[in-house]
C-alpha cells in the first residue's frame, strides 16, 4: 500500500507547501516501506515532486470545490493505507471532508512527522495552539493535515512515474464566484508576514505596509476588524476565525494582541510587535517589541531595510 498525497498548485505551478506535503509523505512512507502517489492537476514536470519523494505521479482534471476534490481522492484512497494533505485555506477544507467520505482518523493541525506508524502517532496544536498534544490515529485510514511551514522540506528522490486519469468529479456545490487574494506572496505558506490592525486608523494607510512587506518579501495580513470594515480583503484576516499562519517572521503593527488574533499566529517562529501602548497583550507574546507610533517607525524600518539590502 501508499501514502496518498494531494499536491495543490496555484496557476499551473506546484505550491511550495505541496513539496512539504509530499516531503512529509515520503517520510511517513519510508517508515514502512511504502511509496508515495502524488495526486495533481498540473502538467508541471514530474521531477519537481520526484524530487521531493513522489514515486507515482497521478494527474487527474481536479473539481472546483473541496467536496468535488474530496470525492476524487476517496476513491484513489482504495489503493493507499494514509493520506497527506498541507493545512492551506483549500486543504483545511478537504481534510474533514475526505475525512467524513472514507470513515478515515484525521489528525488536523499536525506539526510533527509519525513519531511512530501502528497505530500512527502525531503531534498537533491543541486549544488554538496555545498547547501541544500527542495523538494516535487508531484506523485503517489515517488522514494527515498539518501546519505549513511546520515541517520542512527534505528532497528526498522517488522514483516519479507518470499517469494521466480521467476520475470524475462530484462537485455538489456551484462557484459562484471567487475572489483573488491581491498579496503578492501567498499568505498561508508565506516565510514572512508583515500585518497591520485598526491602529493604523484607515485603509489609505495600508501603502508603508504594503513597502515593509515588499522591502522583506513578506506576505500581508491584518486583524479581524480591519477586514470586516473593509480596509483589506478578507483573505488577508488572520487569527482564530481566519487564516492561520506559521511563518518564521510575523510583525503586527497596530494590533492589540486579542486571543482570537494570537490563536492564528502565534505558531509563528519570531513575532514582532510595533504598538503605542506599552501594556497591549501583543507585547506578551513578542520576541521583540516596539513601543511607538506605527507612522514613525514603519517608514523607518523600510528606509533602514532598503539601506542594509542595498549595502549587502
Ligand atoms: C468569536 C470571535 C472571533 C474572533 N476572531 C478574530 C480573528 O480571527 N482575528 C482577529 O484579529 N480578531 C478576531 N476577533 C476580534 C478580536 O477579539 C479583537 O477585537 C481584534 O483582534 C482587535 O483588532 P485590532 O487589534 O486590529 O484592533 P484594536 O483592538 O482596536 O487595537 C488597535 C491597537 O493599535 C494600537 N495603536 C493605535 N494607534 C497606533 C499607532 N499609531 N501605532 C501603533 N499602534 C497603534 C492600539 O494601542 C491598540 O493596541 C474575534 C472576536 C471574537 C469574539
């Protein structure tokens, strides 16, 4: 049997947190000497998954929805004993639905590889990943969601065979319509996330943000309120009933540090906080803080930035 692995891509191109996921099913695969079949829609070369373990490359015309996908993978799921899907806004969706479709154990919020395979054992973030629980997924058909960014990426060769399928999709829902998210770095596997909340006081002031994000190569994001008002878009609203993020790099500016917010990022690995009241929850959770106006420092943290890359 295989570990199945469901590869998403964005325009045509493998997502980096697809290699992750297909990365961590070679890992998982190795431990009891499986293979791993990668399932995409994209004609990209097979060697980029390859090299990162795939050993069957299935290439399928995917559905438009979660519930469409799900009902694909359910039945290419009858050839495989697990299944790996990467914690995107898209694979967040699908996992509790292929979930429910096979009778299979899911494990969501992963950010451990097997610590163990019969039965499997995982880490994952627990009470909105202010803890960590060990779990044991005790079924015929274990199903792994973890964290983007969480695990790292191994290239590891696998042996990248070619197949084109025709699996017909059940899409039990229409798209209406869908929305672009606008950053230009995805949000969800982004290294670097530079976010603003209600302390930047309007949308016309979202421009420093938008050069801080850019100077760094960062993904941009902000608070719940600022997306419901309509400043930013809400692909960009992180925290609890939002995205939630795990880069190595998060700065909130202008943010409170309300539980709900810190519940979507506070897996991140540095977390700096720019805020003009020194006693905002937010400083609690740093690793560096600094108390000031967001007006006065962003503009000199871009200036000392394009100064220290353009010296480098
Ligand atoms: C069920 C539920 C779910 C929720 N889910 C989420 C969620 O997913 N994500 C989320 O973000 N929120 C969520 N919230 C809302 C959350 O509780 C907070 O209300 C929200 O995070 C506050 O947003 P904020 O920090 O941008 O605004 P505020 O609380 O208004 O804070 C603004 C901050 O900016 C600082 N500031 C002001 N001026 C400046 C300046 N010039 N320079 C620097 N700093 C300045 C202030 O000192 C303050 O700390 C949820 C709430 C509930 C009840």
């Amino acid at each position: 049997m295989s570990i199945l692995v469901f590869v998403e891509d964005w325009n045509g191109a493998y997502k980096k947190a697809s290699f992750e996921a297909v990365a961590y099913a070679k890992s998982w695969a190795t431990m009891n000497s499986n293979k791993v079949i990668a399932v995409t829609s994209v004609s990209a070369p097979a060697g980029e998954l390859a090299g990162y373990g795939a050993d069957h490359i299935i290439q399928i015309g995917l559905g438009s929805t979660a519930m469409g996908i799900a009902g694909q993978l359910k039945e290419l799921s009858a050839e495989a004993s697990g299944i790996v899907i990467a914690g995107t806004s898209l694979g967040r969706s699908l996992a509790p639905a292929l979930s429910a479709l096979t009778s299979g154990a899911l494990s969501t919020n992963t950010i451990s590889l097997p610590l163990s395979t019969s039965p499997l054992q995982l880490k994952r973030g627990a009470f909105s990943s202010k803890g960590i629980e060990t779990i044991e997924l005790d079924s015929t058909m274990p199903i792994v969601s973890f964290v983007p960014n969480s695990i790292g990426l191994e290239p590891v060769a696998g042996e990248g065979n070619l197949e084109s399928r025709e699996i017909s999709s059940n899409d039990a829902l229409e798209v209406l319509s869908t929305e672009v998210a606008s950053g230009k770095v995805a949000l969800p596997e982004a290294e670097a996330v530079v976010s603003a909340g209600r302390g930047l006081k309007g949308p016309e002031n979202w421009g420093m943000i938008e050069e801080l994000a850019d100077v760094l190569g960062a993904a941009t994001a902000c608070s719940k309120p600022v997306s419901d008002i309509g400043w930013r878009p809400h692909s960009e609203h992180v925290g609890q009933t939002g995205i939630q993020v795990n880069p190595n790099l998060y700065i909130a500016i202008g943010i409170s540090g309300a539980i709900q917010h810190l519940a979507g990022v506070s897996a991140s690995k540095t977390i700096v906080v720019v805020n003009t009241d020194p006693e905002a929850p937010f400083f609690k959770a740093a690793d560096y803080g600094i108390v000031g106006d967001a007006f006065e420092v962003v503009p000199k943290l871009v200036n000392a930035l394009r100064a220290f890359k353009a010296a480098s």
